[in-house]
C-alpha cells in the first residue's frame, strides 16, 4: 500500500477482468509487489451499464478517467498501464493523445491491433475465420443482452439507438459489425472512418511514456503490414517482435500439462526495469 507501484490493466475484445491473461499478470505483478487495477470495458463485467454507449477501439475516455481518478486518490504513487489486443490499441491511441501529460513510468501493449482495417480483413480469410465466428457471435450477444437491459430499465430512448441497428444475424463479418454499430452508435462516417480515426499506429510517434509494444509474427489476427516502421516509433516506444506467440498467447516451456506464460515474466521484468529510472 502508500506508494507501492500500481499498474492499470486493459482486457481485449470481449474479455473482461476476469480473464486468465489479466488474473495471471496480476498474480505475477504481486510477486514482484506490484499492484494492479483492472478496467473493465464497458458492459464486460458480467453487468450492463445503462446507456446505449458501448466500448469500441478507439474510445479512450474510460481509461482516461480511471487513470485521473488514480492519480488524484494516489498522487504520489508511480502507475504503469498495460494493454492487451484492442485494450492495447486504446492503451496506444491514449498514450499518443496525452504525450507528455501523463506520470506513468511505463507501458507495455501486447498482440496489438495497430491497423485496424488489415485486422478486420485478416480475420474474413482462412484459418483466422475460425476466430471471426466466435468473436462476433459474442459481440452481436453483447448488442442484443444490452438493449433488453435497457429496455427493462424503461431507457426507451437508449434502447432505441440499439434497436436501429436493425437485425444483426446477417452481418457475417467485422467490418459489417464495425459499420452497422460501432460507426453509428459512434456518429462516424462509416467503419473506413473508424478504422482510420481508431488505429493506434497513427499515434506510436506522439508517445513519450517508456512503452514495451510486443507483437508475434504468427498472430492470426494480424498481417505483416501490421507491424509498424522503425521510423514510426517515438524514442521511448520499443518493439519487440517474437516469431510464435499466437494472439495474447505467448506460452513457453516444454510441458503442455504444466504451461508457462512468457508474458507473465516479460511484463514484470520490463516494468520493474522502468521503475529503476523512476
């Protein structure tokens, strides 16, 4: 407690802080006396929150706010942020945005999203379908399930906002979902618009927090076009790219009964090296 380092923690797309890649950092960031605060995205605790208002990649005030919440409670007290897929998409879009405003010691995003559109078309071809299938079978869930708790709570205006988005079991990819309810529950133009505004490579320059970005070369969500330029990255951004890894996977060791979680030791070591500079 008192000033003991505290890290933020960003979920990805339909996960939440319960997650077992958010639970299993938190327990390795407490071995090394580390303390954690996990945001869940909005509607992604397990209760609905009551607007129409959803979390999309891009939507950077929720963490915002928690972050100014800490640091008004906790002023002395050094934070750090961690991010995984969207999570660390928003987490990159944030940091760009603030620049040099933030007292953060350091970031890390993993398995990051950075081009959104190449993301959203990797996952409409091959073996990446397999994912696009689950993902937006959960999505389009999350969409229904919140307009019935709106409409219980008698939010019929906000209900409303959700039940214009029309029937969505034929929309049969992202950048279908992204431009029937993200663009306009968001008042973008379209998803191009989204996609473009969103994408958090446009922001790596900007960044001036210690940031530890870790991409793997086979993630199944991604293209190689992905993966930004050196000459894209500000000073403190480092890349780290692993040639396996999977998305958010990261498991190493040679007992598949017994796994180990290579992120759950990289993660800490980078933090606790950054919080030697403090």
């Amino acid at each position: 407690e008192g000033n003991q380092p505290l890290v933020i923690l960003l979920h990805g797309l339909t996960g939440s802080s319960q997650s077992g890649y958010i639970k299993g950092l938190q327990q390795a960031l407490l071995e090394q006396g580390l303390r954690s605060a996990a945001l869940n995205f909005r509607g992604c605790s397990g209760e609905y929150n009551d607007s129409s208002r959803c979390y999309h990649s891009g939507e950077t005030g929720d963490i915002d706010f928690l972050y100014r919440t800490l640091r008004a409670r906790e002023p002395q007290t050094p934070m750090a942020a961690v991010g995984f897929s969207i999570g660390g998409n928003v987490l990159l879009k944030w940091l760009g945005e603030q620049g040099a405003k933030l007292q953060l010691f350091a970031a890390t995003a993993v398995s990051v999203p950075l081009v959104l559109s190449a993301c959203a078309s990797k996952l409409d071809s091959g073996f990446s379908k397999i994912y696009r299938a689950s993902l937006l079978r959960e999505l389009k869930d999350y969409v229904r399930l919140k307009q019935v708790h709106l409409e219980s709570l008698g939010k019929t205006e906000e209900a409303e906002l959700l039940r214009q988005i029309g029937d969505l079991e034929d929309i049969k990819s992202f950048w279908q979902y992204d431009d029937r309810v993200i663009a306009s529950l968001y008042d973008f133009a379209n998803v191009a618009d989204y996609y473009q505004r969103s994408s958090s490579r446009q922001f790596l320059q900007a960044i001036r927090v210690p940031t530890l970005l870790i991409q793997a070369a086979d993630d199944p969500f991604m293209t190689s076009e992905v993966i930004p330029e050196l000459k894209e990255l500000s000073a403190s951004v480092f890349l780290e790219i692993t040639e396996a890894g999977g998305h958010v996977g990261f498991i190493a060791g040679n007992n598949p009964r017994h796994p180990e979680y290579w992120l759950e030791r990289r993660i800490p070591e980078w933090l606790l090296q950054r919080l030697d500079y403090v």
